[in-house]
C-alpha cells in the first residue's frame, strides 16, 4: 500500500483507511479481528472510528484487537468528538474514548459536526488543549459543509500556535460527488486533506444491487435499509454499468474501479473502507492494483457529473 502526508501536517497515513461503522452491527469480533489482519498485512495503518457507533461499541471491538492482533504503533486511530462540541462534551467524549479503546493518545481526532448553540472557538481551543495535552496529535473536522470546514480552518491559521487542521470528512463517491462544489476545494484551500466515507456509494457501486437485494446485505437490514435507499436510483444504474464495462475491461471489479477513482481525485487523502467482512475488505482493497487509464478516469467523471434527474 502506498502513503500519503495528510494535510500540511507531519502525518503519513496508509491512503486507504479502514472504517469501523459495521464493528458491533453486522461485524462481530471475530470478524472484526479478520478485517484489521487483512487490512494491517495489506501496509494499512489509518483505521477510523467513532464514539457514536453502536454507541461506543465499535471503540470497544477495536481496543480489544490493539496489541493483542496488532501492535498500537503499528496503527493510526482516528476517531471523532461526540455530538456536541462543548469544552466539557468534548472532553468527556475524548476520555471515554482512550478509556474503550484503552489507549493514552489518539492520532487524529476529528471535530464531528457543526453546533451554532456553541462558539467554534471554544470546540477549536479544547482541540488545542487535547493536542498539548499529549492526549491528541493531530485534528480534523468532519461532517462540515465548506463554509463551516472553512471558518475552522483559518481560525486555527489565524492565530500563531494553533494546531493547524489535517482533515476534513465528509461523504464523497462517484454517487456523491456535492463536496466537489465547497468542501473539496476550501479544503484544499486552506491545505487539508479529505477522507471520503462511503467511498462505494454505500455499497451500491459494487453492484450487487443491479437485479435483487440479497438477504445478507445492508439494504435487507431494517436497522440499515434507509441507510442506501436514497442512492438506489436510475442514475444509480447507469454509474454501475460503467463501472461494470471498466472492471470487465481492467479485469477487476466495479468496487475496486469504484475505490480507484476517488482515491485518485486531488485532495482525496483516503478513503474509508466500510466493509461488514474479512472478504468484502479484501475485494476493496484490490484496488490497490489499479490505475485508471485517462479515457475510463473521463468516461467515470462524465457519467457520474450531472445532477440527478427527476426520477
């Protein structure tokens, strides 16, 4: 696997990061412990997670598996805040977190959301304190429209001694291209990185949704359904069979065309690779293995560019 310096900072992460929002729904331990092998044998070392997932589950699953399946130093954790991004909130949040994962630092923590009850500049000054603290080594945002990401962004630059931001997370794929519009280019503005969840689309873009549901996917959970319904579209359809025309021709599959194209996008720093098993994760991480020829690269932006029609 290749690296990548994220932002203007001394970070070099893995450019594939591996997510860790099914660990605890969908993903047991057991194959949990699956995935992180597979994702640390294949040279991955950023893996994202959160306190809001199955409500401090995933930070759970992934503390057990530190030392015991994969050295700490080894890793890179990113983690987010909870969801309200007061001094005393983002505190609690970032100690319970240590506490779960069991772990003294977290290598990059990210500001989750925007909260106009708060001053930004009180969420901004309690990541510096987690930064000197030793606690925290690098911080992000995530979950910020462009003007918000922004207006972080130069506050932490507009002051001397600030810790500058790494990165900003948002959801991005050839299904999703709206961060294309602000978010991409203030990040890269203002020299952040950008992590782009739901790198698939939410996993229609490996195109096992083109003729059924199978009963092991997410658009068969209750719990998830709503999740990815909203992508399954005409224009949807249309995306897919590109994919599909590219990875018969590469001799690969659509996922990993999929994954080439936004890791390539310029200021992608990585995307997050949520996958529910060991298998699914190594499928994505073929795609390591591909480089998109120019007239495929163009053929993907062109059907995938236009704004949804009325369906």
């Amino acid at each position: 696997m290749r690296y990548r310096q994220l932002g203007n900072t001394g970070l070099r992460v893995s450019r594939l990061a591996l997510g860790t929002m099914n660990w605890g729904h969908g993903t047991d331990s057991t194959e949990a412990a699956a995935q992180l092998a597979t994702f640390h044998q294949a040279g991955g070392t950023l893996v994202d997670t959160s306190p809001e997932y199955q409500h401090g589950r995933s930070e759970r699953m992934l503390g057990e598996l530190l030392d015991n399946d994969v050295a700490r130093e080894q890793l890179l954790i990113a983690t987010t805040t909870g969801p309200h991004p007061s001094r005393a909130a983002l505190l609690d949040s970032l100690h319970g977190s240590l506490r779960r994962m069991g772990t003294d630092h977290i290598d990059l923590w990210q500001l989750h959301g925007w909260d106009p009850t708060v001053p930004v500049e009180e969420a901004l000054d309690t990541l510096d304190t987690a930064v000197t603290s030793g606690k925290v080594r690098y911080i992000g945002v995530s979950n910020h429209s462009g003007w918000q990401m922004a207006t972080a962004a130069a506050l932490q630059g507009a002051v001397p001694g600030r810790i500058p931001l790494a990165c900003a997370q948002t959801e991005y794929s050839l299904l999703q291209r709206h961060p294309e519009a602000e978010v991409l280019p203030a990040a890269r503005h203002h020299n952040l990185s950008l992590l782009a969840w739901a790198p698939l689309g939410r996993g229609v873009l490996t195109g096992k949704y083109r003729n059924d549901t199978p009963a092991d996917s997410r658009a068969s959970d209750p719990e998830l359904a709503d999740y990815l319904d909203h992508h399954r579209t005409n224009r949807a359809g249309r995306i897919v069979h590109a994919l599909t025309t590219a990875a018969d021709g590469l001799g690969t599959s659509p996922a990993a065309v999929a994954l080439a194209w936004i890791r390539d996008r310029p200021g992608v720093g990585a995307p997050v690779l949520g996958a529910r098993t060991a298998e699914q994760l190594k499928s994505c991480l073929e795609c390591e293995e591909v480089t998109l020829p120019p007239a495929i690269q163009a053929a993907l932006d062109d059907v995938s560019a236009s704004s949804p029609p009325a369906e």
